[in-house]
C-alpha cells in the first residue's frame, strides 16, 4: 500500500460520501479524486517527475490538501511549508529541499516576491489567490491549472512503500529547521496506528483546525480520517468562536486541538451557547492540563479525551485512553499498538545502548522503535547518525514510567536545570504551576547564576489579574511534592508564553526574556537564594 493506493481505495467504497468541507464548498471522494488527478496532470505537464520536491506555502485549505495527495499520486515529493515562517525562513527550505515548484497562499504573495529575488531553484510558482487576475506576472493560478488539465492516465506508475512520501521540516527550535524524510510505508503505518487507537470509523466528522504542514495535522489526523472514509472538514486558521460554531454547524465528531485552544474555547464567553453533543473524541498534546481543567473539558466540552506524545520523527508513539485520562493525569500513557519504547540512562556523549534501560520512577531518555519512525534526516548524514541508531530514535527527551507502566514526560534533556548541583526538572515544577489557581500557563527554565549556576524561574500566564509572586511561592511552600530547593526563585508574568504552530512552548525565547529582563521588571525573586 502508498498513500495514493490509499485514497483510491476510499473513493472506491465510499464514491458519493462527503470527503471535504472548506469554505463553503464540498466536494465528495471522487469529485475530491478528480480534482486531485487534475492538479497532478498539471504538475506532470510542467515537468514533476517522481523524486521531485514540491513545496506548498499555504494556510490549512483545499489548496494544502490536494497538492499533498497530487503529489503522492506522482511519486513526487510534498514539502510543506509552515506558513507563518518569513520568506528568508522559507527559501532556507525551499533551498534545503531543492523544491522545484512553490504553491503558496494568496496572502503570502509578497514573501514569495521576496524568496523569487534570493532563489533560482524554484521552477514556477502557483498562487493560490481566487482570481486569476490577481495572479503575479510570470506565477500561475491554481484553479486554472486544474480546470485545464486533462487528468487522463497519470504518466507515472504509483510509488513504492519505501518511496518518500513527504519531507516534514522540524519547527527549528533550537538551530535550522530538519528535513525529516517520511515514506509511503511510513505514513500508512501512522494512519493505520491512529485509526485502531481512536477507533475511527466512516461516520466520523474530522475538524481539522492544527496545521496541516505538520505531522500532528496531516499524518496523524488528516491522513488516518481520509483512510476510512470520513468526513474532514478544514479551518483555514483557528479562532476560538467560529471553531466552536463549526463543531455546531458541522456535527463534529473528532476534534484534535493543544492545550492552549482548550483553555481559549473553554473560557470564551459564549462557550455555554453552543452545541457541542455532537464530538465523540477529543485528542490533544504537547502540554500540561491542570486537573480542573480536565474535569471541566470532560464534563463541558466531550467525555473522550486523548492525550498523545509524538514527534515529527516518530508521530504518536504513547497515547492516554480515556479512561486513565484524570486517574493518571499528567501521564502520556502507553506505547501504542505498533510502538516500542524504552528509556535509557543518560550518557554524557549520547551513546547509551538501548539494553541500559533505568528502573521504575527512575528519569531518563526515550528512545523509539516501529514502522512509524523516520528513514533520516534529508541532506543531513550526520544529525541522522546521531538521531537513529540500529534502528531507535533517540528523542532526546527526558520520561519516567510508573510501576503500571505508564510513562511520564519530564521535558527536553536540554531543559534540564542543575542548581547547586541538583539536577531538577521543569516539568514537575510545570505541573505543580498548572494546579495553582488563578494560573492559565506555567513555563519553567533555568537562568544564569554567579552563586548557583541556574535559578528556577517560572514564566506566568495569569487567568486572574489579582494573581501575584507572592501567591505562587507560597502555593509552591504548601505543595509536598516539591522539594525547596526546586522552588522557582523568580516569577515572570507574560500576557502569552512564546509557542510553535504545534503549541509547543519555545523555551529558548522564554530564556532571551528572561536575559532581558532586570530582576525587578515582570517579576522578581520569591525568596532569595
């Protein structure tokens, strides 16, 4: 099976469901199919071949989606591309991926203006506007290609499993973004893994609100619905209203969303005045849910909530059930159906084998092995030896597992504060922050000390004004479950904390704040060292 196999298969059984919904248009599985094959006669006819790198620099759309699925039924390369990035960030993509055709959004005509000037590579470049007279000289038009393609016989037979079937750039947190290769074989095992753990069906309704540029979006979310012949609907960007009218309007069943968009839609005004009966499953990531928030997400918003862990290398390797959703709060459960995991002592120069595993409660990094794991980085040998080794993914990233065997994140190795000599993680400190009241987001990080080397300092987002250091330490004084000398020593209040497309909090900018700011602005010293 390859992903175009895939999605001929689902407009075979279901020719006259409802495959796509975006603004205010629908399209069936093989009116979508036809249009698909369109779209990729045209890319064929200015020169694609199988191989070639085609990016598209587009908000969620039709446009997104149909050039993913033109692409895989050329054996062509999608490179989708984060569409709030600047157009130097994009052109180092473009370059990297050495793409040779650029769809992009009609809002983003002036960064591709700017990434024609610094690049030559790019072929031709297709905008995305809905008027071919509002089209660049020299650039086409998206729906004009379509309509006049003759999407006979595609000239390319379908890819292999083995065949890259994406090229998904990392978010480039900490240095240039990575080209991390996915194959047909890949991303069938992604789409079939999240079909069995969420149970999906024919008669679900998908909204479709995380971007579809990221793995999370498409390969773990978009991808698995179209497998089995749902319904997808696409926001072009979220916005707390009118994604709670459209889980109203649409009878919306599956809803993937971050923790920050639950807090939004849960305290928005108008929460109470829409129908949201209709969602069966929420599923969710990439940060701290307070328990009250969890108790009032299943009692007011849906009665199904998971709680995945992935990344762009290894998507949705543990997932929380349900059911274990408040009992083991916090926790990002267990591997799924077609992963293994183990956590490893940490080494110093990374080269732990993956027989030395530590014991339960014990801290140390996950490592990742199954179909769904990445085939390399592109261009990139060794970042790639250094991330896949005999066949494990080194995540980097700190967990713990519990004697039921549930595994719990304990943030990124390179988040890891040493204070005095103690080792202390963020994340236990995060948590605590999130049960406080009066608190909306917590981030933790260690600055800089002459006396320490780092001091605990906690980023804030308030949900009430009144809410002061002074109330946070003493919050802090009264837990049990934190030693004193993890304490943060300094508080921060932010109107936001500084997230990815993914919602992944980017601590890195949180540090340059915290450098910027003297100890007496946006916070101070809880108590002194």
């Amino acid at each position: 099976m390859n992903i175009a196999r895939m999605l001929e298969a689902s407009v075979d059984r279901h020719p006259h469901s409802t495959a796509l919904v975006f603004d205010g248009q629908r399209w069936t599985y093989s009116e979508w199919l036809a249009r698909i094959r369109s779209f990729a006669k045209a890319l064929s006819d200015l020169g694609v071949r199988p191989g070639d790198r085609v990016a598209f620099y587009v908000s969620n759309s039709e446009n997104s989606v149909t050039t993913y699925f033109a692409c895989q039924m050329l054996s062509a390369v999608a490179v989708p591309i984060n569409y709030r990035l600047s157009a130097g960030e994009a052109t180092y993509i473009l370059q990297d991926s050495g793409a040779r055709i650029l769809i992009y959004g009609r809002y983003l005509t002036e960064n591709v203006s700017k990434i024609q000037v610094q690049l030559r590579s790019v072929h031709d470049f297709i905008s995305c506007a809905y008027d071919a007279q509002n089209v660049a000289d020299g650039h086409l038009h998206f729906d004009t290609l379509v309509k006049e393609a003759v999407a006979n016989d595609l000239p390319w037979g379908q890819p292999n499993s083995t065949d890259i079937s994406a090229l998904v750039y990392t978010s480039g947190t900490t240095g240039r973004p990575k080209g991390v290769i996915h194959t047909h074989a890949n991303d069938m095992a992604i789409a079939m893994n999240c079909v069995m753990e969420y149970g999906l069906n024919h008669s679900d309704k998908a909204l479709h609100v995380a971007p579809l540029y990221h793995v999370g979006g498409m390969q773990a979310y978009f991808i698995p619905h179209l497998m089995v012949g749902a319904t997808n609907v696409i926001i072009g960007r979220y916005e707390a209203e009118n994604t709670l009218k459209t889980i109203q309007t649409e009878n919306i069943t599956t809803l993937f969303v971050v923790p920050t968009q639950i807090q939004e839609m849960l305290s928005h005004g108008k929460f109470d005045g829409f129908d949201l009966s209709s969602l069966r499953l929420m599923t969710t990531g990439g940060a701290a849910i307070s328990s009250a928030t969890m108790e009032h997400v299943i009692a007011k918003f849906c009665p199904n909530i998971y709680n995945g862990y992935g990344m762009t290398e290894a998507s949705l390797s543990l997932i929380l059930h349900p059911r274990d959703a408040v009992r083991k709060l916090g926790s990002c459960g267990k591997p799924t159906l077609i992963s293994e995991c183990k956590i490893i002592a940490l080494g110093g120069n990374g080269e732990v084998s993956p027989n030395e595993t530590v014991g339960t409660g014990e801290i140390g990094q996950l490592i990742i092995r199954g179909p769904q794991t990445m085939n390399g980085y592109w261009n990139k040998p060794f970042e790639t030896t250094k991330k896949l080794k005999a066949g494990w993914v080194y995540t980097d990233d700190l967990f713990s597992k519990d004697d039921e065997g549930f595994y719990f994140f304990h943030g990124r190795a390179d988040d890891l504060i040493v204070s005095g000599g103690e080792n202390i993680y963020p994340r236990e400190i995060e948590e605590l922050l999130y049960s406080c009241p009066g608190v909306k987001e917590a981030s933790v990080v260690g600055l800089p000390d002459p006396k320490w080397g780092a001091v605990v300092t906690a980023f804030i987002v308030a949900a009430d004004s009144s809410l002061c250091e002074k109330d946070l330490d003493e919050f802090c004084k009264s837990s049990e479950s934190l030693a004193s000398f993890k304490r943060p020593k300094r508080y921060i209040f932010l109107e936001k904390l500084p997230t990815n497309p993914s919602g992944k909090i980017i601590k890195p900018e949180l540090y340059k704040i915290g450098m910027q700011e003297s100890h007496g602005q946006n916070g101070g010293n809880a108590e002194s060292l």
